[in-house]
C-alpha cells in the first residue's frame, strides 16, 4: 500500500491515494478532498504497473473524503483511460451529497456506485 500527497490550497488539508490489491481489483483509498488538483495524483497512481495490471478498479471513499465539482471532471477522465483499457471502475462509500451528484449527472448508471466496499466488490 502505498500514499501519494495529492498538492492543496492552504484551506484544505492534503489529500491522500493509498492503493491495495484484492485479486485483479485494485482499491483506491481516498482520504481528503479531490479536486482538480488531483488530476497528477490520480495519473501517478493509475500508472503503476499493478494498477495497469488490474482489470477492475474501486474508488474508495471511506476515509473522510469528498469530491469537489472539478473532482468529478477528474473521475471522469480517469473513466475515459479505464475504457480505454478495457478495465471496469467502481465507487464505494460516497457520502450522500456525492452519491447524489454521480445520480444526478449519470454516472452511477456507467461506473455502479455503492453504500459499502463488500457491495462493490461483490458487483465485479
């Protein structure tokens, strides 16, 4: 497992991505804030040879973490490489103004959004 500092303006705290493997899932833990300026973070971390290897992925936001409207568009594009590669991605435990928003602009229809990490994973 392994954090990357994901860079923050002065107001918020720095934001972190550990990363564990579970099969051919890899699990992001996302603590903190992501934002736009997550777009490097996020890159550094879907770049690593185990990740590439995975053929599913799971955002994990369990750890007090919340995306902002520029961290969705950064969801997005990290969709957009997953495809690409064939992999599926997943999201667990948003909390429910997140989990509102992936309903309200459609992605809990494209990348299946769910209460608990079990759920997720089962739905691989």
């Amino acid at each position: 497992m392994r954090g990357i500092p994901i860079e923050e303006g002065k107001v918020r705290a720095n934001s972190q991505i550990s990363i564990r493997h579970e099969g051919d899932i890899a699990i992001f833990d996302i603590t903190g804030y992501l934002t736009d300026a997550s777009e490097s973070t996020l890159t550094e971390a879907y770049a690593e040879d185990a990740v590439q290897g995975a053929g599913k992925l799971l955002l994990n936001f369990e750890r007090r973490s919340f995306i902002t409207s520029s961290g969705f568009g950064e969801i997005i594009k990290l969709l957009w490489r997953i495809r690409d590669r064939g992999q599926v991605l997943r999201v667990a435990h948003p909390s429910n103004q997140v989990r509102n928003i992936f309903n309200t602009i459609g992605l809990s229809q494209s990348i299946g959004v769910f209460a608990s990490e079990a759920a997720a994973l089962e739905d691989f």
